[in-house]
C-alpha cells in the first residue's frame, strides 16, 4: 500500500504546485514527500461513538464506545466489563480494566449501521459483531 501511495502523493505535488523557482524550494518539497511517505497509516475503521451487538455464551451483548475510546460491554441489567479500546491498523485493541490480562485485538471491517461482520481475536476466536445505532449506557450497568 506504501508503494503505491508513494507515486500518488508525488503526482498529487506536482499537479498543484507551480514550477520550483529555487533549490531550497525543490529541496522542501522534497521533504514534504519523504513525511508523507513515514506517515502513520490512519485506522481504516474506527469505533469511538459506537455501540455494536453480539452473542456471547448464548447471551445478547451489547457494547458502547465513547468519543474518547472508552467502552462498557452489559447484557440486559448486567454490567460485564468495561475499559479503553484502541485502533491498531484494522484492529480494535480493548484493554480491560476489570483485569490484568492486557489487550485483546479483534478485527474490524467498516460497517455501517445494521451491518454485521466477522471479527477475529489473537487467540483465533470469532464473533459475529453487529454496528447498531449509538446507544447510551443505562445508568445500571455505568462503571
């Protein structure tokens, strides 16, 4: 993906940037490209303001994340865990802080809402994940 956002960047520079009228000027553009080539790829997916759907242990799960990354996971009345989740490329790394077992990273796939996917943990375990609308976290189940 690199390789090819290489090029693109370049073509993108000279086709809205007039003629270099001296070295320092070649020599900054230069720059401007090599940043662009070492920059951080941007999350294809991200979750923050999102509250997903999924059955687990034959239970509806439901799980919202903040603006700020952090998520709460409840089942009817039940508050089950709650902590900070970041993205890591395709991958949503939720860190629990209901334990020490570290991060947990599954893999997303831009969804809209009403949309499902299958995600996939580090261990290899799968869930079928479904996007629904922004849901609050009932005041039962808060952290």
């Amino acid at each position: 993906m690199r390789i090819a956002m290489c090029p693109l960047a370049v073509l993108a520079l000279l086709a809205c940037s007039k003629p270099a009228e001296t070295t320092n000027d070649t020599n900054a553009a230069d720059a401007n490209v090599a940043m662009d080539a070492n920059a951080v790829t941007p999350a294809a997916f991200e979750l923050n303001q999102t509250t997903l759907e999924f059955t687990s242990e034959g239970k509806l799960v439901t799980e919202t994340i903040d603006a700020s990354g952090n998520y709460v996971v409840w089942s009817g009345a039940e508050h089950i865990d709650h902590g900070k989740v970041v993205m890591k490329g395709d991958k949503a790394c939720f860190d629990s802080a209901m334990d020490q077992e570290g991060e947990t990273c599954w893999t997303t796939s831009p969804t809209e809402i009403g949309q499902s996917w299958e995600a996939t943990n580090d261990k290899g375990e799968k869930l079928t994940i479904k996007r629904i609308a922004l849901t609050a976290v009932p005041e039962p189940v808060q952290p």
